[in-house]
C-alpha cells in the first residue's frame, strides 16, 4: 500500500459506462520511490485485464492496451504496492508514481495515517484534484510560505506527531517549516500550528527527520487536513516524505481471514481485487486449490469458469485497534466493505452480495453459516414487528403515559377543511388542532404573503417552514399555505450564498437564519409543485411558474458550477457545492441531503411546468434525468465503500452513509459533530424519498434494516434521552429490550424521518403504523395542550415545535389519502381493529392531485361485509383509485361488487380494490 503521486490509498469504482466501444489506451511515465528515485522492474498491470509490463532501469514504463472500459493501474516492486484512481482518459503519458515501501504492520506499532490521505506534493503534475481544497492556504496568514505538500483525510484525526524528512543535499532551517493540522472537514481554514518537538535528527540513509508536536495534545480531536510549509529562501528545497501519527492510533492482531463467494449463486466469474482503507492486506492466495482462482497481481485475481469447491481467497488483514480499517472487495459481481473489527462477533454473512468472510481456521463455511442461523432463527426488527399486533394511539402513549390521568383535548377554535372520522377518537382530536396548531404561529406580512413559523416567535425557515404549508395544503387549508409559499416565492430580495456561482434564481430569502439553512430552495420548490397540483390555481401558478422556473434552471447551473471544479471520477462529482446546511456549522459541507432536496424540488417543478405546457420544461426533465443518473453513481459508491452492518438475523447489510467521503455509518466514525443526528435526520434514505432509488431497490431494503436496528430504538442510545419527569415509567423499564416494539421506530427529530413514507410506499403497513405512533408519543406534550417537542422525549431544542407536527398530520393523512404520482390510495394504512364489526372510517373534503375525494367506510364483518361509499374526484381523472380495506382477521376477498354489480378487479393478497374508469359517487362491497 503505497502512493502514488500523491493519490494516497484512494479506492476506485469498477469504470462503467466511460466509454460505449472498445479504444485503445496508451499509458507512460515513470515510476520512483518516496524519495523519488527511479525504481527499475517495477511491475506495471491494467487491474482485471491480462496486460503487464515491467519499468526500465530508469523507471520508465509505458503500457497499451485495447480495453472497453477504463481501469486501474496496479504497480509493485519488491514489497511497495499502489493503485491509481481510474484514469481521466485513454492517454495518459506524463504520469509520476510513488511507490512508498510499507512493511508488514507489527502489532502495537503506530500507524501512519500519510499513505490513507490524498496528498499533494509541490511540482506534481497529477495531485489528486480534491487536493484543491488545501488551497489557498494562505487564510492561516501563511503570507511568505511555500506549500510543499499537504494531506486531506476522509475521515477526522487527532493528529498527535509529524516527522518530515529531507534529503541531506538541501535542508531548511527547523524554523523555516511550519506544520498546520486543521478543520473537521476540508472545507474549514482554521488551523493549529504544530511546534517542534526537538532537534532534527540525521539519519544513517544520509537524510533528515525533522520533528513536530501538537501543541494541544488531547483536546483537539477533530483535523482532517494537514499542510507541510516552507518559508525560507533556498529554491533547492524538495519535497519531503512525511508521516503523521495520531495519538492512541497503533496497529491491532493481524487475522487471516477466509472470503468466499458465490455459494448461493453459480454461472458468473468474480474477477476481483481487495484493497484496505485504514488497513493493510497481505498477499492473497487461493481458497482451496482447483478452484478457478488465477493470481494476477498481489491483490487482484480472475476465476475461471471451470471453479471447483469453495470459491474465494484467503490474506491476512492488519486494521488499528479503533476499529477504523476497512477492507474492500470488489469483484465483477458485487462490492462490500467490511471491517476486520467484526470478525470479533463471528463471520460476516452478506445475502445481497452473496459473500461470506470468517476467520481462517474457524472451520466454518459459509453454506455451515447459513444452517446454523437458520437453526437460531434469529429475525431482524423488521421481520418482528411484521409479526407483531399492530401499533396503536392507546399502545404507543401507554408506554409512557398513565392513560387514565391523560388530560382531555382542547377544543380548537377552528376546524380543519379535511376532517376525518376514525375509531380512535385521539387521532380524530389531534387532527382537529391541525390547523389551529399550524397557523397560530403564523404572521401576516401583507395581503400577499404570510410568514409560516416553525415555532412561537417569528421564524420562517425554508428548510422547516415547507413542511408546514404542505400539512396546510393536504388538509385543505389552501390560501394561507399559498401565502406561506408566496413569502419565498415573491421575495424582493433572495439570498446569496458565496458557495454559489450567483442568485438569479435562488429561493432562500436574504436573511441570516434562512441563508444558513440552504437545503430549504429544494424544499419550497417541491411545495410549490404539490400545491399546484392540490389547487389547480391557474392564475397563481401563471405568476409562480417563470420564477420557478428560474429557480430550475438555477439549480442545474449550481450543479454543473460544482462539476467543472471536480473530475468526475471524485466521490463528490454530480453534486452541489459544500454549503452550510443546519444549525450544527456555519461552514459548507458536501451532504447528500443537499443534492436530493434540490433534485427532488427541480424533478417535481419540471413535471408540473411540463404537464402545465410550459416552455423549456423539457429541456428541465431531461437535467433532472442527468442528474438522477450522477446520484445513483455516487450512491453505489458510497454503498461500496461503506462498511457494512450487522442486524439482527446474524447477516450484515450495506448501508449508504449521509455524506461522501464517509466509508461506516456517523455512529462508528471518529466524527466531531452530532453524528447521531445527522445520521438520522439526513439519513440516506432520502435517495429513496426523491426517487433516485426506488424504495424496492436492495439497498434501500438494506438500508431500513440497518437504520431499524442501529438507529430507531431508545435502548440503543437511551442515556442520551434521560426520561423527563413527566414521563409515568422508569428509563431502566424503557430502555430494557422487552420495550423493543414500543420505544423504537423514531429518534431524535421525527419531523426529519423518512422511513415512515417508504414503508408505505413498500406497503410495509405493520412497520408504518409503529414508526407513525411511536414518533407521535415520543414528540407530544399533552400537559401543554398536545404540542410537540423538537426532538423526542424533550431531550433538546424547542417548544411546540410545528415541523414536527406538520410531518405527524400529513402521516395520518397518508394512512386514509395518499397519491402515488398519477395512482389515488385509499385507506391504505388504516389499522386493523379499525375495520372491527360495527366500526366507520370517514373522511370528508380532502383535497388531492385531482379534485376533492370524500368517503365512508363501515364494517359488518361479522356478516362477511365491508362496504364503502366513494365520491371520485371530478376535476381530472387519476389512473386508477386503491381502495383497501385492511380486514380485522387478515381475511382475504371472496368477491367484490360496485353499485350491486359484480367486480373483479381486486387483490385478495393485497386487500385492494381497483376502482378504474369511475367517475360520480360510487359503493363498494367487498364479500368474504
């Protein structure tokens, strides 16, 4: 594991799609030691092709090939080893590889992070271009200094000791170098100067270690960059090798492991390598002989087709002791990450990969593995709560709540325009304070417009505020969530943002708390969309539709900013600039939250201007379907790259972290900031919620495994939410795991959580229910009127919060109304018990994508019936209309009638009746 030019250890994407046909490719340079002397021999390949060269005496090699998809470059020589990155383009001649000798890890030796950074080096022709943002440096004052090399870290340090080392020929003055270490991502330009630590020390090899300290040893724990400066007079300075050390960071057992694929699955070759982040690999070698496994470099392979017995290969793998290393396969049919670190709790079993990992002479295969959890009959949350008797209002408060002393309801002084009718009189009661709750905080500005508050006082936050006037919306409170829109829309004068090319066109409003919170441009856009599509309001949207518009073209202008600053094969290539985007940090930061609100507000305008006839529209869609593309590139990177997790079936599951450059879940880095929060409130799974992912797709199916059982229950992290007085049990008695099913499904801030909408999605209605009731009770206050707190439990943040009620009322409307694009659901989530003998469900005035829907639906299950009265839309006709009726037994349909006529357009094992071709006022009876 070496450099190479400075492109330190970054693992790289199997090339897909570069180029359609096969070219050829014409690579040349040179390959040198750290010291950048000519390594003569060294082995040249173009990983998972058969072409191989070897340097001259000088280190020159030059290598072509016909290939038809760019690869990596694999170079060796006697124990150095290092990839590059896939090249830019199929011709490449001036190339400078340093391979940098990394012996064996010993066991309790510290680690040097310098071959795990992208690192830049004075002169270098191919830094690595994310290196572009250790410039300037000279924010940190460095007027007369001169960059000899810098290291950017994906993850966070706490860099404890450098050792710069020169050739002999030509050495500074110990007062002439500068060390600075700084930020918690790349993006911060504050630093801390490292001291010397003692004087240079001469070296038997005829060089010269200079040494420095942190001169806050123990408290700084979060530095991502460090820069190496010199500002002396001498031209003839080179370059030094440097190796940097983090405190308490040594090297750990080194195990050997067993990886083995293919078990489950025959007919394709996994042609593959394994490479470390944070790690190191030994050589590799084959499973088992005969099996199809042919060696074609230290750490990349082909299998023929004539495999026998176990496929796979064994190595040995070094990680440090904080559990940081990562070891990544890549084959020819499928990628995973994992972390030797795990390999403590058993193998490492990934179904949707088909690989298996297990310590070498555990004796255990991975076909062994699988009987053996078969045997257990381990089940993930998930797969429990499936099982479980669904959630209810009276389920999820008795968990917290003595029922009996509960205070009554307030009587609203308004009433909502949607009303509903259900046999839980609470649900009923917290829907009625919907409106009055989500309005009162609101301020009138003019006749125009309205300042829609998350909370009491004036604050109208894009990023929040779009939640509430879309709940306004879906209730039928049209006018003011119009005005609340407007407040963006028609703004004299919108932001700016120095992350941004310009703000022609920009939606956040120029004022400090907005303009910090930048996500919320994609958010009001998105609003916008659905209340031209709840209302039909021609003449508004006539106006709002240039300015929306603008704000399209806008945002596809911000994105291609960013993308002609990085190459494409950057981990960050396809998304927005860093920006600042909540209240943790000031500073930008690259999220993918950001690049999903914004692409999820530019797809949804676009379709409504094109349906709308607008012109240019498009052009809008065919961006957003580029920039659809880009994510899912970097979303299989990240799903690569990122180690996976373990749940509760005994297997792991990829997961897709909440920012790039982030190979494990928030939770297992060394991050500084509120990893827990941001893991969960701008998790991932909003690829899925923007429709970059369908929310069928294995990944995201992975993914609510992951978040279910590492992120959503209060006895994973309930010291960080000590129960408040108010609450009736004890915390023990909560956090304790028979309380699984009624404490998990939401954390922290549930206004946030998107995982309750794709359940729905899925049709995963025991798992909707539970997140839906739990998140409720963990955000009320029924003392104060049935407000809701900011994050769960009252643990933080503020009073009374609207976001998160806003989010809690357009839940319950997706249970009984829900469109699905041009689709019309019906009652799709509703309980069970509700559909009881005897029981109604009704629902009156609710505005949707094609006009006012109304119905009521009564059980007399007791007599094998179920009947609803249904009034269809009448201002444009949806696709079709679901209506489910979810019966109390899970008995399916014998047979179904429409006004007294036999109908047979139903799905016994979805519960579904298929209205299509309706029109008027409409009864429906299901037999049984």
């Amino acid at each position: 594991m070496a450099r190479i030019a400075a492109l330190l250890m970054v693992t790289v994407l199997l090339a897909q799609g570069v180029w359609a046909s096969a070219a050829e490719v014409n690579y040349g340079g040179k390959v040198v030691d750290e010291y950048w002397r000519p390594i003569a021999g060294a082995r040249v390949a173009i990983i998972g092709t058969p072409v191989v060269v070897t340097a001259d005496s000088s280190g020159t090699f030059a290598v072509k090939g016909t290939l038809s998809a760019l690869r990596p470059l694999e170079f060796s020589a006697e124990g150095r080893f290092a990839r590059t990155l896939i090249p830019e383009s199929a011709n490449m001649r001036d190339m400078v590889v340093e391979l940098n000798a990394m012996a064996t890890p010993v066991e309790g030796q510290a680690v040097d992070l310098a071959p795990f950074g992208y690192a830049y080096r004075k002169g270098v022709a191919n830094n690595p271009s994310e290196t572009k943002w250790l410039l300037p440096y000279l924010k940190f004052g460095f007027n007369n200094c001169s960059l000899l090399c810098g290291f950017l870290w994906e993850e966070t340090h706490a860099l404890d000791r450098v050792e710069v080392e020169f050739p002999s020929v030509a050495l500074p003055d110990a007062k002439e170098l500068k060390m600075v270490s700084n930020g918690y991502h790349w993006w911060v330009n504050v630093g801390d100067i490292l001291a010397s630590a003692a004087q240079p020390i001469v070296t038997p090899r005829g060089t010269t270690i200079y040494t420095f300290q942190s001169v806050s040893k123990g408290s700084v724990k979060s530095e991502a960059k460090l820069y190496v400066t010199y500002n002396g007079a001498n031209p003839s300075i080179g370059v030094p090798v440097v190796r940097v050390y983090s405190e308490g960071k040594r090297w750990g057992k080194p195990q050997e492991v067993e990886i083995e694929w293919a078990f489950d699955r025959a007919g394709k070759a996994y042609d593959g390598r394994i490479e470390a982040y944070d790690g190191f690999v030994g050589k590799i070698a084959p499973l088992e002989g005969g099996n199809g496994i042919k060696l074609a470099g230290e750490h990349h392979w082909r299998e023929s087709a004539e495999s026998k017995g176990r496929r796979g290969i064994r190595t040995t793998v070094y990680g440090a002791a904080d559990r940081s290393a990562n070891i990544t396969v890549w084959t020819g049919c499928g990628t995973i990450t994992f972390a030797p670190a795990d390999l403590a709790n058993g193998p490492i079993l990934v179904p949707s990969m088909g690989v298996f990992i297990a310590l070498a002479g555990s004796g255990v295969t991975a076909r062994q593995f699988q009987e053996k959890l078969a045997t257990e009959k381990k089940e993930t949350i998930r797969q429990r709560v499936r099982k479980h008797a669904e959630q209810s209002w009276a389920g999820a408060m008795g968990t917290f709540y003595q029922l009996d002393k509960l205070p009554a309801f307030p009587v609203p002084p308004m009433e909502t325009p949607m009303q509903i009718d259900v046999p839980e009189k609470e649900l009923v009661a917290q829907w009625r304070l919907g409106a009055w709750h989500l309005t009162r905080h609101a301020k009138k500005i003019n006749d125009r417009m309205y300042g829609i508050s998350i909370w009491p006082g004036a604050c109208y936050l894009a990023i929040e505020s779009w939640q509430v006037i879309k709940a306004l919306d879906l209730m039928g409170m049209h006018e003011i969530a119009e005005k609340g829109l407007n407040y963006w829309i028609f703004a004299e004068e919108h932001g700016f943002n120095p992350a941004f090319s310009d703000n022609n066109g920009y939606l956040i409003r120029n004022e400090a708390y907005d303009m910090r919170h930048s996500v919320g441009h994609g958010n009001i856009m998105e609003t916008a969309a659905i209340h031209r599509r709840l209302t039909d309001n021609k003449s508004w949207f006539k106006e709002a539709a240039p300015i929306l518009k603008r704000a399209c073209e806008w945002t596809i202008r911000q994105r291609k900013y960013w993308n002609n600053q990085v190459a494409r094969e950057n981990w960050f290539y396809g998304l927005l600039p860093p920006v600042s985007t909540g209240d943790f940090s000031t500073e930008g930061q690259v999220f993918y939250i950001s690049s999903l609100a914004y692409y999820g507000g530019l797809k949804t305008v676009a379709e409504v201007l094109a349906a709308n006839g607008v012109d240019g529209a498009g052009e809008l869609l065919k961006e957003a379907g580029d920039w659809r593309r880009d994510l899912r590139v970097v979303a299989e990177r990240s799903a690569n790259l990122s180690r996976v997790v373990l749940t509760g079936d005994g297997t792991y599951r990829r997961y897709i972290p909440f920012e790039p450059y982030l190979r494990m879940p928030a939770w297992d880095s060394r991050m500084s900031m509120s990893r827990d929060w941001l893991e969960i409130n701008f998790s991932s799974l909003w690829f899925a919620k923007e429709g970059v992912y369908d929310v069928h797709e294995l990944i995201i199916q992975e993914m609510l495994d992951v978040v279910e059982e590492r992120m959503l229950k209060l006895n994973a992290f309930g010291d960080r939410n000590p129960a408040p007085a108010r609450l009736g049990p004890p915390l023990e008695k909560l956090a304790s795991e028979d309380a699984w099913f009624d404490t998990g499904g939401c954390f922290l801030q549930v206004g946030w959580h998107s995982h309750p909408g794709l359940y729905l999605i899925s049709d995963d209605i025991p798992l909707f229910l539970r997140a839906m009731y739990n998140s409720y009770a963990a955000d009320i206050v029924p003392a104060q009127g049935y407000i809701f707190y900011e994050h769960t439990f009252g643990s933080a943040g503020a009073l009374d919060k609207t976001f998160e009620e806003a989010a809690f009322l357009e839940r319950v409307r997706m249970m009984l109304v829900m469109e699905d694009d041009n689709l019309l659901w019906l009652a799709r989530a509703t309980p069970r018990v509700w559909l009881n003998q005897g029981q109604k469900i009704g629902v009156k005035n609710a505005p949707t994508f094609f006009g006012t829907l109304s119905y009521e639906i009564v059980s007399d299950v007791d007599n094998g019936h179920i009947t609803a009265t249904v009034q269809i839309p009448s201002r444009s006709a949806p696709e079709s209309v679901f209506l489910r009726f979810r019966h109390p037994k899970s008995a399916s349909i014998k047979s179904a009638e429409v006004n007294g006529k036999p109908w047979t357009d139903f799905d016994k094992e979805k519960e579904t009746i298929c209205l299509k071709g309706l029109s008027g006022q409409i009864i429906v009876k299901a037999n049984y």
